[in-house]
C-alpha cells in the first residue's frame, strides 16, 4: 500500500495531543516567523519567536515540564538529548518555558514526531470508575463490535476501558510506539497517521520518509542507540514516570538531529517504587514502556537500514 494511500484511510483520533512542535519556515530579517505550521499538539500552546527558541505555555513556575527540564539541565549527557532549555518567562500574565527551536539551521526539512510508551496516559487520568455513555458512543463509532456483552448492555465504559482501547488502535500497544505525524520535502505535515500499526505500515513508513538516504539512516540510529543509553543511566529517567514523550526527528541535505522532547507528563516516583521503563504496566507499578519503544523503534529503523543494504547490494549484481 502506498504512503498516501495508506494515509487517506487513517484519520481517527486517538489519545492525548501530541507534543507541540513547530515547523518553522522564517527568514533572519523578519520580525516574526513567516508562515509557520504546528507539525502536532495544541497550536494554542506555542509562541514562536525569530531567535531559535520556542516558548510553550504552562501553567505555573512550578509545572512538571519546568521541574523536568531544571533537573535534566543538572545531567550533561541527558541535556544534550533533549531540547537545550533557557528558562521561564511570563509575557501578557501568561507563563512560558523558553526551548531551543529543533528546527533552527534546517532547510526544507523532513520531520517525523514518534510518541513514545506503551501507555501514554496517567493513572490518575484513568483511576475514576464512573461508567461514561459517551466514551461508549466513542468506541462504536469506531468499532461496534469493542465493547463486550456487558458493555453494550450498560451503554457506558470507564475512561480507562476507552483509554485501552483507543491504544489498541496504533502500534503504542504492541511497540511501545506511534509514529504521530511527519513532513516529507516540500509538503505540508501528515497528521492522521496513528493507525499505523503493522510492521508492514511502520517499515514502509519510516522508509518514505528516510528515501533510501543511508547516511541519514546510518546516523539516525547511532542517535537513538546513544539516547537510549543515556536515558538507561540517567537519575532522572531512574527516578521518573515518563508519559507522553516524543521523539523528534529532523534532518535536511547537510544535517541530521534526534531529540527526546516533552516532558509535561512526567512524574516523580514515590521513593518506594522504582521501574525499568520496559514491563508491562499494571495499575499501581508506573510502568509506561519508554524504553521498550525506544527498544522497537530503534530495531524498525535497524530493518529498514538492512533492507535498504540489501537493495544496494542486488543493484550491485
């Protein structure tokens, strides 16, 4: 199935925004960036500025992304996968954290955003067990046959019956991961590509997107295979629930990036508990499966890396 074949049938919205990033189109001289677009998340929540920063809104000093980012600032091998962060500002009574722009220095570029986790909701978003008619409506409206006997006897599913199955509909269940949205070369940003899920779809995918360009291949993955140690011996990632985080993927003719970005979500654990980041989640154990996505995103980049080694290698003959 062709790419935009395959994305004209996937429009189904899923779980929590993604994380707002912005694919800047701007010219040094102009006041303002010209012609921005928000590859995913609230445009709301996104000051763009013409001096490589970007200012996302929150809202108070002590937000779990302002905590976030001061403590990795204090790790320098985990601050340099994550966007550089320049602190707080408050502008017309609202608050912002100031990042770096990911998008600065690139021309033209080809972006993919990959949320990572097997579950990218909150267990306290989901710990209400009220049964809810509309995330019942929700549900057959995509699928009639999801709710079981009981569940269509009672016409109403708990949030976290609806939040599992709205899972079920990407790879973030089975993978640890989803690609959210990309921008091929000179077109406007795919946004309904969560439905993804195949290993067919995510192979063919993640290859559209590198188009066959094996140096971008070849450094990408020495990327990833780097972030995922660090995040491995990092004390913050050891001491904290990661939900809803990205990876963000950029790269041009000259320059290739890879960066572990939002932070919104995440959460201290209580001093008893510690998680790997890796097994399954239970209520209660904080598992959200971040390295078990970097894990599977990094083996389906390996596949596409080997087959496109193969191909080169049949030319060759």
């Amino acid at each position: 199935m062709s790419l935009l074949k395959f994305l004209a049938i996937n429009a189904l919205e899923l779980s929590a925004p993604a994380t707002p990033l912005l694919l800047q189109q701007q010219k040094p001289t102009q006041p303002k960036p010209l012609g921005w677009m928000q590859l995913s998340g609230h445009p709301e929540s996104i000051v763009p500025t013409t001096t490589g920063i970007v200012r996302k809104r929150i809202q108070c000093s002590e937000d779990s992304e302002v905590l976030a980012y001061q403590l990795i600032s204090q790790e320098p091998q985990t601050s340099q996968i994550v966007p550089a962060y320049f602190g707080l500002r408050e502008l017309h009574a609202q608050h912002y954290i100031e990042l770096q722009d990911l998008l600065a220095g690139f021309k033209d570029p080809c972006v993919m955003d990959i949320k990572l986790g097997s579950r990218t909701f909150l267990e306290s978003e989901v710990s209400n067990q009220t049964l809810r008619p509309d995330l019942y409506q929700k549900m057959i409206a995509v699928d009639a046959s999801a709710p079981t006997p009981a569940e269509h006897e009672a016409q109403a599913i708990t949030k976290l019956r609806y939040m599992l199955f709205r899972e079920s509909l990407s790879s973030s269940h089975t993978k640890g991961f989803r690609i959210e949205a990309l921008r091929l070369r000179g077109r406007t940003p795919v946004k309904d590509l969560k439905t993804c899920r195949s290993n067919e779809q995510i192979s063919n995918t993640i290859e559209q997107f590198l188009a066959t360009r094996r140096s971008v291949q070849k450094e990408l993955l020495k990327r990833l295979k780097h972030m995922r140690l660090v995040i491995e011996q990092s004390p913050f990632f050891n001491r904290h629930e990661i939900i809803g985080s990205s990876i963000f993927i950029v790269y041009d003719d000259q320059r290739v990036g890879a960066w572990l970005i939002d932070f919104a979500k995440s959460r201290q654990l209580p001093a008893q508990l510690s998680i790997n980041h890796r097994s399954p989640w239970t209520p209660g154990n904080r598992e959200e499966g971040l390295l078990r996505g970097m894990d599977e995103l990094i083996h389906s980049f390996e596949e596409v890396y080997a087959r496109s080694s193969s191909h080169r290698g049949c030319l060759k003959i």
